[in-house]
C-alpha cells in the first residue's frame, strides 16, 4: 500500500461524510422522509457507515494527507 490518492476519490471518505450529515441533520431535527420518520435518517446513515467501513477494508491506496 504504497500509492496514494486524494481524499475526494476514497470511498470512506464519501461516505462516512455523508453518515455525519444525515446524522447532524436529524441533531437538528431535519427528517430526510416523511413527518417523525426518523428510521429514514437512522437507516441511511447505518448504510453510510457500513459503505465507509467495506471502503475502508477494500482500500488498496493510502489517503494522502498534503504534508
């Protein structure tokens, strides 16, 4: 695991983004579904956070860091 790539073309990265968006929306109380559907939000993150931790073990390249 010698090469590298930047940050916006991990798949962990992406997704564990997107798992902290939904979750600080529904802190703020924003549902991505109908009224009180907050399973919407708990179910998309769940999929986020699962989807950044098969990125995270299917990783074949180091995330570059600019230092």
């Amino acid at each position: 695991m010698n090469a590298t790539k930047g940050p916006f073309a991990s798949l962990t990265v992406w997704s564990s983004a997107g798992a902290a968006i939904v979750s600080g929306l529904s802190a703020f109380g924003i549902d991505l579904g109908p009224d009180g559907a907050n399973q919407i939000n708990a179910i998309v993150a769940g999929v986020l956070a699962t989807v950044a931790i098969y990125g995270r073990i299917r990783a074949s390249r180091r995330i570059a860091t600019g230092v």
